[in-house]
C-alpha cells in the first residue's frame, strides 16, 4: 500500500487593513495568478534568480486579517476593478477566493469608544493570529501591515500599528510594515523584537516616486554631480491620500522619502515633497520631481520627472514577494532585522546599502543563501 501524499505546507498572510484597497489587490492578484489567468508581472520573487530559493508557492498562502472597515473583500474588488485598478471581470473570477479571505478577517482596533487597554487589544490580537493558524492548519503565517498612515506618536503609547506588530510577535509571526506607521519601530517594543527570535522586514514599501529616487540619487553620487535642491509633489486619493491629508501622517511619510536622498547623497539638499489629497483620483498617483543640480564649472541644471502609477497595482505584488521571502527566512530558522528585504523598503532595517542596485544585489545573495540552506 503506498504512502499518503504528503500535502505541500500551506503559508498564512495575516494582512493588517485587510479590506483596504491595497489587501483586496494582493488576494485577488494571488488568485489570478494561482489560477493562470494573469501573469506574475511586478513579482520578484517570480524571476528565475529565485526559481530555487524554496519559497512557498502563490496557490499555498491562505489569507485573512483584521479590519475596522465593514465593506467585504467581494463588494471591494468590484469597486477597484470599476476604477481600472483590478481588470474587468477579475472579481468574478476569482470570487470564491475573496469570499474565503473575507470569512477570515475579524475586527481591529482601537475603535472609537474602544476601551480595552493596550495589553487586552494585544492579546485579542495575537489569539485572532493562533487562531487562524490552528484552524487551517498552517504551517506559519507572515504579518503583513497595508493600513492606512497614522501620524507618529508623540507619547509613550502604542499606536495602533504598534499593538498589531506586538499581536504579531507574540504569536510567533514574521512581521512586515509596508506603511510609514511606526510598527515595530516603536521605542516599546525594541526588547520584544529582540526576544522574539523572528524575522522581520523594514518600513514603508517603495513603490512609485523613491523607488526612482533610489536609482537617481547614486547616479548624481557616481557622476560627481551637485545636487542643489530636490523637491517634489505628490497629487493621489483614495484611502491613503485621505490619511495623508493630515499634516503628522504626511510627514511620517516623507521621512522616508527624504532618508533614501541624505543615504545617497550624503546629504540632504534643499526642497520638500508635497502631499496632496485629490479624491477624484482613486487609487492612481502623480508623482512629480524637480532635481537643480550643477554640472562642470558650476553649469545650472534641471532634471525633472513625473510618475503616474497605480498604488495598489505597484504595492500589492511586493506584499506577496515580502510574505514568501519571510516566510522561508522563518523556515530557515532566520530572525531579527532582515536588511537583505532592503530593495523593498523606504525605511530598511539593519545594515543596508542605501542605492536599488547595492540592494537588489544583496536581495540576489539572499536568494542564493536560501538556495544553499535548501541543499537544492
């Protein structure tokens, strides 16, 4: 009599903002992909130099969440796909795979009039977490934060993106923050962190106006250009350009932004980004940059660059490639800061080069070292 088959594990992706525009793309792009319907495009653990990293497969991750937000994953697809964000008739193919996800979000929190301490909000947290892992049967799940911005704490409490990132890692979960929020990053939780023996990415996903910065700014570097002034203007809607509208959840924002210049420049040059909230744009962004910069003999020179772009579409497949790459660095038995996740992040944790080359070559180091553990 032969052996059963042995079932491949299955990975959990615990999305914090689960019915956010962001979360909705990222599992009804799953589901196009694991049914063939689309290809991988954006997706960079899909590229060959990880075709032997042992990374769990797009059709293994279960997904589920916590949300303040009322509005199921299914009424939300349809809603994107009429705004060109998903493709017409997405949603319908892939209904069952929203549905499912939806039956796994349960509520977040703080809400308002919420008035459980911060240790009963983390507890509730982390036992939604064990839950959801046991009930399915997974093997792990990875804690990935898409919510909108909160402004940074001026306060020895915990925001809300602190109590889920506490939720996560005291239910044994690899944690993300693909969002400015503080996270991980807050004060309060460096021993937790450090106790926790799990790995955990950086902050702030760079999707759209940084990722170009972090290419141009070596390319003034290595020219031996001076850069003068660097200023640029965000126009987007949607959820996030509403949280943006507040000037704290702005700033938290262009933090980033302004690290990746002063990281590769050296030095922060003078100008500002704007942050401004047009809800007739959805879920699309213009991003535009002017770069003054001298050439030789103190030449004047003006780069500029505009950048229009999908939010959810650019952040969604980046979520997927950060939940399997920590989620094999969990396998593996990896934990702490994981600078090699430095190509994804605005914000990256530990000793991380600062250019997308520097960065995409140790993402490719990391791919081969996964390889080599696997003994593939």
């Amino acid at each position: 009599m032969s052996a059963p088959r042995q079932l491949p594990p299955r990975v959990g992706v615990w999305l914090i903002g689960a019915r956010g525009s962001v979360a909705t793309t990222v599992v009804a792009g799953c589901a196009a992909l694991t049914a063939g319907l689309r290809p991988p495009t954006g997706l960079v653990t899909e590229t060959p130099a990880f075709a032997r990293s042992g990374l769990p497969a797009l059709s293994s991750l279960v997904f589920g969440g916590h949300d303040t937000l009322d509005c199921p994953l299914p009424k939300r697809a349809e809603q994107l796909a009429a705004g060109g964000v998903l493709p017409p008739g997405l949603p319908a193919a892939v209904e069952a795979e929203l549905a499912a996800a939806e039956r796994e979000i349960r509520p977040g929190g703080p809400l308002p009039g919420d008035t459980r301490e911060e240790e009963e909000l983390i507890a509730a947290f982390a036992t939604d977490l064990r839950d959801f892992v046991r009930r399915l049967g997974l093997d792990r799940a990875v804690v990935v934060n898409v919510a909108s911005t909160e402004p940074a704490p001026t306060g020895a409490a915990l925001p809300a993106s602190s109590l889920y990132a506490a939720a996560a890692l005291r239910a044994g979960c690899p944690y993300v923050n693909f969002t400015p929020s503080t996270g991980l990053h807050h004060p309060g939780l460096a021993g937790l962190a450090a106790s926790s023996g799990l790995p955990y990415g950086g902050r702030d996903g760079k999707t759209g106006q940084t990722l170009l910065r972090s290419v141009l700014g070596p390319m003034f570097a290595q020219r031996a250009l001076d850069v003068r002034a660097w200023s640029g203007t965000n126009l987007l809607g949607g959820g996030d350009g509403a949280a943006l509208a507040d000037p704290a959840a702005a700033a938290a924002k262009n933090a980033g932004k302004e690290r990746v210049l002063a990281d590769t420049l050296g030095t922060v040059p003078e100008g500002q980004v704007h942050i401004d909230d047009v809800p007739a744009l959805g879920d699309w962004k213009t991003a535009w940059d002017h770069v003054a910069f001298d050439g030789f003999l103190g030449t004047r020179m003006v780069l500029q660059t505009i950048w229009q772009g999908c939010d959810s579409a650019l952040a969604a497949p980046l979520v997927l490639d950060l939940a399997r790459l920590l989620a094999r660095a969990h396998e593996l038995g990896l934990s702490g800061p994981r600078p090699e996740l430095a190509f994804f992040f605005k914000d990256p944790v530990g000793d991380a080069p600062a250019s997308l080359a520097e960065q995409y070559a140790e993402l490719e180091r990391f791919a081969r070292r996964m390889s080599e553990e696997d003994g593939r």
